[in-house]
C-alpha cells in the first residue's frame, strides 16, 4: 500500500491558525460507515447526535510546557523540545540545531536551571542531564518552558490553554490530543443529562506526531512507541458497554490507540501501562471501537491511515473533500468528524 494513497490537496487557508471563539462552536461533520452520508452540525449537537449509553473514551493527557531555549557555554543558543523523561534528572530531547548540539555541552536555561547534553541519538535526538529533578525539575519546567505548538501553527496563542483540554490531567505529552479540545463542560452535562457516560485513558502523545511518514509504503514505515496508561475501571466501563450492546466512542486516534493496544483478540479490554507503537492502517479488524471522533488530519500521515481503516480510505477521502469544499478548518485547531 503506497503512503501517497493518502495524500490530498488542502488549500493553505484552511489550516486553521488559531482555534475556535468558543471550543464547542466549531464544525462536526458526521461520516456514516453503512451509509456514506455526511450531515454537518456544530459540535453543541453532539448530544443529540449520539445515543443513549454510548460510552465516551477520552485521552486525560496533558500538554506539557516541553519546549525549552538554552544557551551553550562556548556561545551560541539551542531549541530543546523534550520527548520523554529518562533516568533520574534526564531527559530525552529533540534539539536544534542538532549539529551544534554534541556530548559534553554545557547549558543554562532560564531561571537558574543548568544542563549538559550526555548522549546522541539519530535526528536531532540528544539526552540532556537537569541539574534538577524530580518534582522540582517539573515545577521549573512548568516556570520556564512553552507550549510545543505544531510547526504549521505560525502565531503564538493569545490563551495557551486552548490547547490543553478542560479534562486534562496528566503531564506527559508534546502535543494535545485535538479531538478533545471541542469538549466543554456545558457539553458534558448534556451528554451526561442524555444517558452518555465517558470514562479517561492516558497516551503521551510524543515525537510521531512531529514526525512525516518518508517510506514509500505504509509497511515500511515504524512508529515512535508513546506511554500509555488504562486502569482497572475504564477497561471494566469499556467491557461492559460491549457487552450490553452499546457503542463505545474513542474520542480521538490516541484513545484508539490505547484500546486497541490494550484489546486481546477476544475484545476484551485489559487493564495495564507501557509503550505502544501500535499502527493503524487500512486492512486493520478493530476489537474494542464502534465510533470515532476526531479531527481532520494531515495528508499522508498516520492519523489520516488510522481513520482510513477504521471507514475506508475512499469514503474518508471523499469526505474530506467535501469538507474542503465547504471551507471546514484543518488540523490541531480545526473542525471535528463523527464517524458512526
């Protein structure tokens, strides 16, 4: 299956650039698998548009402030975005330039904080030792750093909390689970007025989402393994919603990832944590998802492969053109899908 099966012209205008005024006034486009109609709403009717006993699955990770600047002590200034803690006061980190970036570098961050890079991976990838760490080094970290917005994002926020959802919970992630910032509470009220339960799953969303897909086949191509976490009383939530016949609906890839990470192939959900890099792609049989909320993705990524096994990669493709043509906003901080 070649990755340029997956690609689609989207006119420059309709990434979005900053977010909605108001998170549940953005646009739902709602994709039927049986059918392959599309209706358009607003996310406010997101209540009315799923069933009594659906059951909610939301990713609670949240966005960590994981970008950092430091200056070298032989001069000269580094971009640090951290991916994922390591032993003690260390980081593994994303940094740029990378060339300028060599074992033995000493640096100083704002606020007191020091730093020397330890070891090198591949792509820009180095292991930075804090002169902090544990809950302090996370406090100067919250102090200190910023937001890791896409890179097709081009203007700063004017409220960095649009890109955090209001149920975010756990630090850990360089990227927000999108699909998740539409949600308010006045939403959640209607849907819990309206019979629909939810329950949280964690995935520290990390380095893929940065990452483009450069093998010529889907096949080829390796994720990057994200932590993930479900306990006891989701998965239980999740077999019971499936065995009483009601839908379970993941609310964005990441939540999908964690469900079928954590589904055997008899369905049912388990609980545990660990790394995943599980990859979805067409030809995939899904165990434990009957609906899927999310966003509209970019062309050839791995998100856009996901929901392509999940509806079909023709039927997703049409209905992104549709929603090209009707000017719906793309990306992190663009307009929602309801797949049923």
């Amino acid at each position: 299956m070649k990755v340029s099966d997956f690609d689609f012209q989207l006119p420059e205008d309709l990434i979005a650039q900053q977010p909605c005024q108001k998170r549940d006034c953005s646009r739902l486009l709602i994709l039927s698998r049986r059918t392959g109609t599309i209706e358009h709403k607003y996310f406010y009717h997101l209540p009315e548009l799923l069933r009594a006993g659906d059951l909610l699955v939301l990713n609670d990770t949240k966005v960590l402030p994981a970008r950092l600047f430091a200056a070298k002590d032989s001069g000269g200034r580094l971009e640090l975005l951290l991916l994922t803690p390591g032993a003690e006061e260390t980081w593994h980190c994303l940094v740029k330039p990378a060339r300028r970036a060599r074992v033995g570098t000493r640096l100083t961050f704002a606020g007191g904080l020091q730093g020397e890079i330890v070891a090198a991976g591949e792509q820009g990838q180095r292991t930075v030792r804090f002169s902090l760490a544990g809950a302090e080094l996370q406090k100067k970290i919250e102090e200190i750093g910023q937001l890791p917005l896409p890179p097709y994002i081009r203007r700063p926020l004017a409220e960095p909390d649009r890109y955090q959802t209001v149920y975010a919970a756990r630090p850990g992630a360089v990227a927000a689970p999108t699909a998740g910032l539409h949600f308010t509470d006045q939403v959640f009220a209607r849907l819990k007025a309206r019979g629909i339960d939810r329950v949280f799953l964690t995935l520290h969303v990390g380095l893929g989402t940065f990452r483009p897909v450069t093998a010529e086949t889907v096949e080829e191509h390796r994720m990057h393994s994200e932590y993930y976490q479900i306990d006891a009383q989701a998965a239980a939530a999740v077999n019971r919603a499936r065995a009483e016949g009601r839908r379970v609906v993941a609310v964005g890839t990441t939540a999908v990832r964690v469900l079928e990470t954590a589904a055997g192939d008899d369905g049912l959900v388990r609980p545990g944590s660990g790394w995943t890099d599980i990859f979805i792609y067409p030809g995939y049989s899904f165990k434990a998802v009957d609906a899927l909320l999310t966003n509209f993705h970019l062309p050839r990524s791995t998100l856009l492969m996901l929901v392509s096994a999940f509806a079909g990669r023709e039927l997703v493709l049409q209905a992104y053109q549709e929603a090209i043509a009707r000017k719906y906003r793309f990306f992190s901080f663009g307009d929602a899908m309801l797949i049923v």
